[in-house]
C-alpha cells in the first residue's frame, strides 16, 4: 500500500511540475517532501486525537480542501520544506504545495470510494499516518464503526452506518429506511 500511494504521489507531483517552471529535475525530492509532509500532518492530527478530521479529507473534494486548517497546515509544512530542503523559491513552493496536497488527498479518497482494490481509508491513513495509525484505526473498529463486520474501518462502513447497518440491509433502516418512509415506499 506504501508503494502504491508514493507512486501516486510521484505522478501527481510529476504531473504539477510539468505545469509549472519547477526543474523537472526535483519531482523525486518534490514527492518525497511531499508524502513526509502528508504523513507529518496526518500523525500530528493523530496525536492531538483528531482522527475525525483525518477520516473527513477523504469524503471533501479537492476545492474544498484548500480551507481546510489540517490540509493548510500540511500544505505550510510542504512549503517550509520545499523551500528549505529542496531550494525552491517561496512563492513557487507555496503554488506547488497548495495543488499537489489536495489533488492527492481528493484522488486517494477518490479510489478508497470507488473501492478499487488496494485503496481503502484504512490502508491509506495507516500507509499515510505511519506506526501510530494503525493501533488508533483498529481502537476506531473497537468503537462500534465496523459497522459491516469485515474487520475493517473504510468507506463501506461510512456507507452502512448511513444506510442502518450494512449495504444489504439499505433497505431496512438508517438514512434509506427513513427516505423510504417519507416516500410511501417499505
């Protein structure tokens, strides 16, 4: 899952630096800050107990992202570390890291929706958050939110907590249940 999310993170990266006047050059070091920056934020809002917040990124789409305080912070510590360890100017640097964040974060929580194999919340958050993700997202599965029973926190368990329980029951309780009342249907 590591490997899967850095090459993403290098294509996309590639991808902006292409568009921009950055030197073709830096995209490894570019990705790289850019994955330790991610990976920074996402185990500093881990320790504060804002696992919420992490979860809640991948269900924003990328406009909405740019205000968020996390992804502000995330993107203040790839623009520090651009300018400091890779040597691109400020305003370049600011440009790159307030496109390259969200446009991975809104891609990864895009393939975690989408269900494609290799890409759930939890593998990406623990691929993301390092060594501490992964106890605080089995303590989430101890909370009551896998919801479906497979073992798992991922976006099917958002999708059954909102449909009563599970996707085969969407239709007796939860948001669907209560839709289906107000519509006449059982």
């Amino acid at each position: 899952m590591v490997d899967q999310i850095k090459n993403v993170i290098e294509q996309l990266a590639s991808q902006e630096i292409a568009k921009s006047s950055v030197d073709n050059n830096l995209t490894s070091q570019i990705a790289q800050e850019t994955g330790n920056s991610l990976m920074n934020g996402f185990t500093s809002a881990f320790q504060q107990g804002n696992m919420g917040d992490v979860m809640s990124l991948f269900n924003q789409d990328k406009n909405s992202l740019v205000s968020n305080p996390l992804v502000q912070q995330i993107i203040s510590g790839l623009t520090n570390n651009l300018g400091a360890k890779v040597g691109i100017d400020s305003a370049q640097a600011s440009s790159l890291a307030s496109t390259i964040i969200p446009l991975v974060i809104s891609f990864l929580g895009s393939k975690a929706k989408s269900g494609e194999a290799g890409f759930n919340i939890t593998d990406i958050v623990s691929g993301l958050g390092g060594s501490n993700s992964g106890s605080m997202l089995d303590a989430l599965g101890g909370l009551g939110l896998d919801k479906n029973g497979d073992g798992k926190v991922d976006f099917q368990d958002a999708l059954a907590a909102l449909t009563g329980g599970s996707a085969s029951n969407a239709k007796q309780g939860g948001l669907g249940g209560l839709l289906g009342g107000l519509f006449g249907k059982k």
